[in-house]
C-alpha cells in the first residue's frame, strides 16, 4: 500500500472539525448514482449491507458469552493462519503457528503470529465489532493478493488488515462508522485519520471496489478457515455456533427487489 497522501478532512464553518468522507462510506452513493465516466460505473449496488447486518445481528443473540468469546478466539487464531500463509508460504506458516517464532525471530523479539493475534483482538475489542466482520477482512484481503500489483508481506501486513476492517465495519454497521473512531478507539497515536483514508482508498483500488460479501462467499471462507485450523491442530472445532439451528438467512429487501426488476426486463426483451 501506498505512503499516505494528504488528509482529507474537511472543516465546518463554525471551526468545528468535520466527519471524514472517505471512499468506504461513499460506495454506496456511487451504486446509486454512478458517473458514466469513472471506473466505478459498472459496479454492482453494494449487497454486503445487508448480509454482514444480518449476521452480526445473530451473533449478538448468542446468549453463551463463553461460548462466544472460545468461537471468536478460534476464529482469530484461523483468520491469522491464512494470513501468515499468504505472507510467509504454507509451510512457514503452519511452524510458526504450532512451534512459535524462529530463533533468528526470537533474538529480535518478534512473534508474528501473536502481533497479529493480538492486533485483529484489539481492532475487535475496542470497536465491539463480529465475528462476521473478521471474515469479511480476509475475504477482503484474498481478493487483494488476488491483484497481481499487491502480495502480503511482513512489512505491509498491519495497514491492509486495518483498511480491510475499516471497509467491513462500514457495510456491517446500520450507524455510520468514521476513521476517526476507529484513531479513538485503537488509541493510535502514530497514525492520522488522514492516513487511515489514504490506506481505505488504496486498499480499495486494490480490490477494485468490489466490497461485496454473499452468503455463499462468507459459508465458502467459514468452511475454509474451520477446515484449515482443524487440519492444523488435529482436532474438530465449531467456529460459528451463532449460525447453527436457526432458519436460513433470507435476501434482503434491496436484493429482492433487485432481482424481480432484473426478472421483469427479461420477460419483457
């Protein structure tokens, strides 16, 4: 990802500092109104509204907090697994997960695996965020090391993984969500709204704006990250409890009523 550009905060008229306007938050006012002229025209109306809504909506009903907080930990502990083999290859990946950092790593008192550990706990903690939304991130962050101009690496690894939150806290969350919350939250104190924008945008061209999660991409990725931590530790794990013994999750009203206009214009052509 880029060095960070210059900020784009905006102030009132009365001196009070503005809420950021960043490429996150606007996603969906380009669905509505696209400019014919700009490379976001052909995107899709962003569906991952209501589906992220949904599913943070169903976690929230898991009365078991301890089985919550044991399911979440898992799932930290299986986002940074793929994480660590996009970075460091499968191999590097799975010792550093089981036997811990290397001695060279060791002397420089750097553990990977636990930095990132701890690093998605906090962004989660502090901003009260589900689990739903640590899966939308790393779908988020595969379709960038999708992108032929972007690998993750050790050096670049915490600014994606905080754009990619940014961008799924926006969609997961009915309330606005701003950068700024996410500075007072995390308490940094190195790093400026303006830069987090700057990494959103990126990140976002990086995924060529295509913030959308459905429900059979987040099922395919759950399946995947429970099916690789079971294969890591030899055991059999439930990750997503809060998603077991209800009804289906049904379209929302957007998406419906997407499809039955899709519907009528090729009944009518």
């Amino acid at each position: 990802m880029t060095e960070p550009g210059p900020g784009s905060s905006e102030h009132a008229d009365d001196g009070v500092l503005r809420r950021n306007l960043t490429a996150g938050t606007n996603l969906n006012r380009l669905h509505e109104q696209p400019d014919p002229d700009s490379p976001t025209f052909r995107i899709r109306r962003n569906i991952s509204t209501s589906t992220l809504t949904e599913l943070r909506r169903r976690e929230q009903q898991c009365v078991d907090s301890t089985v919550s907080a044991g399911s979440r930990r898992l799932v930290i502990e299986a986002v940074t697994y793929q994480l660590l083999t996009h970075a460091l290859g499968r191999e590097a990946a799975e010792s550093e997960m089981i036997n811990g950092p290397s001695a060279a790593d060791q002397e420089a008192k750097r553990d990977i695996s636990a930095m990132m550990q701890q690093y998605i706990t906090t962004i989660v903690r502090q901003l009260e965020l589900p689990n739903s939304c640590i899966v939308a991130a790393l779908i988020y962050i595969e379709r960038a090391v999708g992108n032929k101009k972007f690998s993750l690496s050790l050096q670049n690894w915490q600014p994606c993984l905080l754009a990619a939150f940014v961008v799924a806290a926006k969609l997961a969350f009915d309330e606005p969500v701003w950068n700024e919350d996410f500075v007072k939250a995390l308490r940094i104190s190195n790093v400026q709204v303006s830069q987090i924008s700057r990494w959103e945008a990126d990140f976002l061209q990086l995924i060529q704006y295509n913030s959308n999660v459905d429900l059979t991409q987040y099922a395919a990725q759950c399946f995947q990250l429970q099916q690789g931590h079971e294969a890591l530790h030899g055991k059999h794990a439930h990750f997503f409890t809060y998603l077991m013994g209800q009804p289906p999750l049904t379209e929302g009203k957007e998406e419906k009523e997407g499809k039955e206009r899709k519907e009528g214009r090729e009944s009518k052509g």
